[in-house]
C-alpha cells in the first residue's frame, strides 16, 4: 500500500478541501527528504480557487490540484471535479 502524506486546508471563501499527497510526488518536488536531501519545512498549497497571477505559483497549483480533495457537510472528502 501506498504512504501518504495530509495537509490539511482550513476554509477559504465557501470552500472546504483537504490536500493528500502521495509521498512519492513530494519527493520528485524535493518537499519530502530522500537519502542524502533534506527536506522543505514547509509548502504553500493552492487551491483551484485561488486565482494566482505569478507563473510560478500557477505551476504550483497546477500540480497539487489533483491532490486535492472537497470536503462535504458530513466532513467526507470526495474526488475533486
């Protein structure tokens, strides 16, 4: 089975979501620490709902969008659509 990572994101406008990345995926980032790096001490997550304007962060958000998942009123996350 696959490991993941959480990182939670708190309400925004009327949304609710929570990110879950695979660890693979933040190693490939450099995020998380494989043998011989270190590893980030933190990230910025976007969500689709934020509208950045800056090229790096929309190729930020454009990787990390899959990895985020709508949370809905009974606290249940479903695939982001």
């Amino acid at each position: 089975m696959s490991e993941f990572f959480f990182e939670s994101f708190s309400r925004y406008s009327l949304h609710e979501a929570i990110f879950i990345f695979d660890k693979t995926i933040l190693a490939k980032k450099d995020i998380m620490s494989v043998i011989g790096k270190r590893e980030k001490k933190a990230i910025r997550v976007y969500a689709p709902w934020i509208k950045p304007v800056v090229k790096q962060v929309i190729q930020t958000q454009a990787w990390q969008t899959p990895y985020l998942f709508p949370m809905d009123s009974a606290n249940e996350f479903r695939k982001w659509s």
